[in-house]
C-alpha cells in the first residue's frame, strides 16, 4: 500500500518591527494511499495533538477520532479537540487525541450504498445486522491499520458524521460495532431506502451487547410549517423511539435536540456536546481529589465505565503536583511527583519536578542527580542542561 504524506499549512500574516510578513504554521498531514478494497487512491487529513512530539514529557499513545466528510470537519473538530484535551487553561476535560479526517471521493456510493445483503454481506449472517459495505470496510481493514501503524495510538475510537455521513455511522454501529467504541450521529439520513437501517436497528439493540460503547445523536430543527410530512425529522424520532423502548443493549446513549439550530449549522454544537458526554467523568478536578491515591482511583474508574484503560496522563498528574506546590503542600506535591516517577520513568520532566522540588528543600546532591537524568532523556534541552550546569557549580562553590 503505497502511501504519500504532505503536510498541511495555515498562512496566518502578522506584523514584526512594522514590516508585514506570513508565518507558516503546521496545522495536520494529508495522507494519500491506493485502497485496494474501493479501487482507487483515498486521502485523509491528520491532526497530532501539540504534545505528540514533545521530547520534554514521555512518549503516549492517543485515542483516534474519525470524522467522515473530513474536509468540512477537520478544522472545526481538531481545534475543539485542542482546547477540551491539551490542557489550555487547565482543561483537559476530554483525553489528548488524534483526529482522521476522511474526504470524498464518491460521497453517495460510500455514505449511502445499497443495503444488498447478496452483494455486503456480515461474516456472522445475523438478520439483525446490517451489511457492512466496501467502505466501511476500507475504513476497517485499510484505513484504521494504516494510521496505527504511522502514529502512536490506542485502541479507543470514535466514528463522527453527519446526514449520510450519520447514516454511515449508524451502519457501522450495526455492522461492525466492535470497530469503534463511541459513534457521534448528527442529523442521519435514516429515510434513505425505505429506511432500512431502522428496521435493522429494531431487532438489533434488543438482542446486542454493547457494553461500553456510546452513542450520542443530534437532530437539529428541520420542521417546515408548510410540511405535510417531514420523512427526515420522522425517521430520526423514530430511531430515537428504538433507543427508548427496545434497547437492551448496554448501550449508552443520549439524544439532543437543537432548536435553534438547522442541517447545516447543527454541526459544531453537537460535536462539542457529544464529546463532552462520551467523555463525561474523564476530568479529574484539583478540588475533589485528595491525593495520589485518589486520582489514580479517579481513572481506573473511568476505565472501568468505558470497558477501556484510561491511566492519568502525566500532565494532569504534574499539574496536581504543581497545584500542591503552589499551595505550599510540598509532602502532597512530593507524592504527586512520585507517582509520575513511577509510572512515566522515561520522562525528563518528571525528573526535573522532583528534582526542582528537592532543591527547594536544600538537598542539592539529590536534585542534580534528578537533573542529570532529565538531560540524559531529552539532550537538547537547553533549559534543562543550564540548571545542571548551575547547579553543579554551586556545588563546586561549596
């Protein structure tokens, strides 16, 4: 499988000492690769949150969300990522992600096939399940392999679409529900063909296990008073009847209605809402953890909800150690800083913290040692590098 990358800009202009100049800021990759399941080369936009090549803190890996009719979501999707997960302002209310972008090629063949059960069949042959179609598949078998393989990522996904892009991620939630672990529905197309992913969807939540998987559907404000009958708004409320009378699946979900929203603008709201549901419990609050214990606590929980492993990430266990740190509880800061230790040992930063720590209680030895190893971890760390060299001197001075 042949694959090209070329890496996507942003032209943001700005001014310097009065002379106008542009400044080229990397936004994400394109990615062009043949697919031999739909016969033709696909392209898809990355995004890599902001700390994915930092060498200060440890390696991760990263929940990837796919987010179909990618030219029109990426941007919007990625910078709502950014803010809810890499920590600005001390967020981190979702986890730090990767986002997929999939663009088009031949909108209506992919979104909306035919549901021919002799042509797309289910390897399981169960009548409640819907086909899985060429590019479902390809997103399956080609496209989920292809950027496990380039990035570091984990085994958490999300599928997001939107009208045929909704129809597509409702099928995929019919047809190969372990694929991915959470499905954002925006607007479906559910009257497509007689609506026959709804009468899937009758006998199928009845009789599945979908434990630990999510489902969050948004129905924007579509009614026409001049309407007799409105098959879009029906088929969606009708879909939302299945979820509440015959859904024994384990499967949580929730249902947003957007007023004041139409088709076209509904998008941006519900994405945030949706991530904010699936992720809901992920935030860990400075307020209501008590230490160490309790914040490891706090995500094996969150863990256990989403049938997935969820570990503190080092940077809100650094933020706590910090926060500790500012309020003058250096023995809760020290713990922090230790369970850092313990569980990210290949981080420079985490050396540097209990490092900067114990210098701050007068045991010098101890902190250029923590030091020394931080610069070991990340060479070219000048920063790093001048507080060993500071620190050695001044012990050399005594």
């Amino acid at each position: 499988m042949k694959l090209s990358i070329v890496v996507i800009y942003l032209l943001v202009p700005f001014l310097a000492a009065s002379q106008k100049s542009d400044a080229v800021i990397q936004f994400g990759e394109s990615i062009k690769f043949y697919s031999e399941i739909l016969d033709e080369d696909r392209e898809v936009w990355v995004y890599l949150p902001p700390n994915y090549n930092d060498t200060y803190h440890q390696p991760q890996g990263y929940p990837v969300l796919y987010v179909l009719d990618g030219d029109a979501h990426f941007q919007s999707v990625s910078g709502m990522v950014q803010i809810l997960g890499a920590g600005v302002n001390g967020t981190y209310v979702i986890p730090e992600m990767i986002v997929v972008a999939v663009l088009n090629t031949s909108r209506e063949r992919d979104m909306a096939p035919r549901m021919d059960r002799t042509e797309n069949s289910n390897e399981s042959g169960r009548k409640d399940l819907a086909p899985s179609t060429p590019f479902l598949k390809f997103i399956g078998e080609e496209l989920i392999p292809q950027i496990n393989t380039r990035y570091r990522t984990t085994e958490f996904r999300t599928l997001i679409g939107q009208s045929l892009g909704g129809l597509t991620v409702i099928n995929a939630l019919l047809s190969i529900p372990n694929t991915f672990n959470s499905y954002v529905v925006i607007e479906p197309s559910l009257w497509w063909k007689d609506k026959v992913l709804l009468n899937y969807a009758k006998t199928y939540f009845a009789h599945t296990d979908l434990a630990g998987k999510y489902l969050f559907l948004a129905q924007a404000n579509t009614l026409n008073p001049k309407d007799s009958v409105n098959l879009h708004h029906q088929s969606i409320k009708e879909f939302l009847t299945i979820l509440e009378t015959r859904n024994r699946s384990k499967l949580k979900w929730k249902y947003n209605y957007y007023e004041n929203d139409t088709h076209g603008s509904v998008a941006l709201a519900a994405e945030y809402d949706a991530l904010r549901f699936i992720f809901k419990g992920y935030h860990a609050r400075y307020e209501t953890i008590h230490g160490p214990k309790d914040l490891g606590h706090h995500y094996d929980l969150y863990s256990d909800e989403l049938k997935m492993t969820f570990v503190a990430p080092e940077r809100v266990i650094q933020r706590f150690g910090n926060l500790a740190s500012h309020y003058g509880k250096h023995t809760l800061a020290k713990g922090y800083y230790q369970m850092n230790m313990k569980r990210y040992p290949r981080s420079a930063s985490v050396h540097f913290d209990l490092g900067n720590l114990l210098l701050k209680e007068g045991k010098k030895t101890e902190a250029l040692q923590l030091f020394q190893k931080a610069l070991q971890l990340d060479a070219g760390n000048q920063f790093l590098r001048s507080k060993v060299v500071s620190l050695e001197e001044s012990l050399k001075e005594k």
